[in-house]
C-alpha cells in the first residue's frame, strides 16, 4: 500500500464523501460512527444509516492500492500507479463487526462515489451463523459418534438441525478466537451429509445388515473464508449453490475419517460437527 496527499489549488476546496450505513438484512444503522482515513474528527450517520461529510481537499489522505484494478501487484518505478487511487472509510458502533469501505477519486468537479456499508452484527458467543433471510441462524454442534463393523466404520452425527436455511449460496459468520494460522491448521470442511441407515456386518453365513443410522460425509462443498474487520470474525460463503440436504462444517476431516484411532486422538472439543439442513 501506498499513500501520498491530496492538494488542491486553494484550501476553500471541499470534497464530499456520502454513503449509508445498514445492516447485513438492509436495516438502517443510526449513530454509527464513520471514520475518514487521515482525518482525525468522527463523524456520525443519522436516523436513516446515512452520512454525508464535506472536508477541506487538502485534509484528505489518497491510498493508491496495488493492483486493485487489474487484481495483481504492479512491480517496478511505476508500482505506486498501478492500482486504484481514492479514500478509504471505517464505520463502526457497539454491537456490530467494523466494515470499511474504498471510494475511487474522480474529478475536482465530480464527486466521489457514495458507499454503502452492510454491518455484519457481532454474536455475543463464538460459533457458526448462518446469514438467513433476516436474522442469524445459530449452527450448533454435535459430537461425532463411530459404528464400527467388520467390514467398514461410520463417522457421523444423529441429530438434525430444527431450523433450515433457503437453497443457493449460504453465508455463515465464523466467530472464533482462533487466528488465521490456526484455522488453516484444522483443515476445515463442508460435507452433504447422507443418511446411513444400515451397514454390512459378517456373520455365520456371509455378510448381514446391521443398524448405523448416523448422518455421514458425502462430496464436500468449497467455500471461501475472509476475515472481517476483527482479528475474530470470518465470513464463509459457499462458492456454488447448496442444494437442498444435510451439511455440516467439521474439522480435520474427521466426518470422513474410517480410523477409530484417529478419532479419538483428538482433543474432545474437536470431536464434534455444526450440521444444518438447506430445504
């Protein structure tokens, strides 16, 4: 990142930064505070979310980002220039995650693009929760039994979620304590989960059923995970579309995993599974 500041012909010049502040289900967030990047005064949104916040030209700081139009870092003499140049704002207020926002400059006579924040709340426990239709889905955790038989073993859950989320791309906010290091190192997954009723055992005279009945991994789902404006929160979206059925985030695989000694190696708190159904 590069900064450098914004001079103009005469210190009566003004330039306007407007914009709204709403949460994530598009509810106004009043008395919000924003934040101009360079500026030390606080400014505040009004009943409606909104703000609107003239400052002299030569107050505000331009950040140029690095390869923000063509997605790659410019290398070489030129490498200040390759990326957009615009101000940058921060809102924040008790009970939501920070969000920041980046306005490209534009002409002394135009004015600058008007941003739109969406405010993510902050949940008051660490957990998954999903995004739904207009409140937080609470994904709970279940604690991963094994079936074992001769022939094969089952790693899964027993219960189903009550409440469901619509088909299509899902969000979830991960609030952890964990860094992003960490994260990595649980190697987390998305599973579809199929119902396992029954599984083959041998006996006296060749293989016979026997009762499971646990929800297993299936085909996993790619999602992305970005960290929000906390050292604490993610958001995961879903690269593609979940079909309607059973899912489940779990760590180290382990929903996959055939080895019982794997399984029970690992700290109990690990041992569990955040199941819930798309319809």
């Amino acid at each position: 990142m590069w900064t450098l500041a914004l001079f103009a012909a005469c210190t009566e010049d003004t330039r306007t930064i407007t914009g709204v502040v709403k949460d994530i289900w598009g509810a106004p967030v009043p008395e919000a505070t924003v934040v101009v990047e360079g500026v030390v005064e606080r400014y505040y949104t009004d009943s409606s979310g909104a703000f609107s916040i003239a400052l002299p030209a030569t107050s505000l700081t331009l950040r140029t980002e690095a390869g923000a139009a063509s997605g790659e870092a410019p290398t070489g003499p030129d490498a200040a220039l390759g990326g957009r140049t615009g101000v940058r704002v921060l809102v924040g207020k008790d009970g939501y995650i920070k969000e920041q926002e980046f306005t490209p400059e534009v002409a002394a006579e135009d004015a600058f693009t008007p941003l739109t924040f969406s405010m993510y709340p902050q949940p008051e426990q660490p957990g998954f929760y999903a995004v739904g239709r207009d409140a937080y889905v609470s994904i709970g955790h279940q604690r991963i039994q094994m079936v074992g038989t001769d022939t094969m073993h089952y790693s899964g859950i027993q219960d189903i979620p009550e409440e469901a989320l619509p088909a299509g791309k899902v969000e979830v906010l991960f609030s952890t304590r964990l860094r992003p290091s960490e994260i990595s190192q649980m190697n987390l997954h998305l599973s579809r989960l199929e119902f396992v009723e029954k599984g083959k055992v041998k006996g006296l005279f060749g293989p016979e059923s026997d009762t499971v009945n646990l929800w297993v991994a299936g085909e996993d789902s790619p999602f992305d995970l970005v960290g929000l404006g906390t050292r604490e929160d993610y958001l995961l979206t879903t690269r593609e579309p979940l079909k309607p059925g059973m899912y489940a985030f779990h760590a180290h695989d382990i929903l996959h995993e055939e080895d019982e000694r794997v399984l029970y190696s690992l700290p109990k708190e690990q041992v569990v599974a955040f199941p819930f159904e798309v319809k």
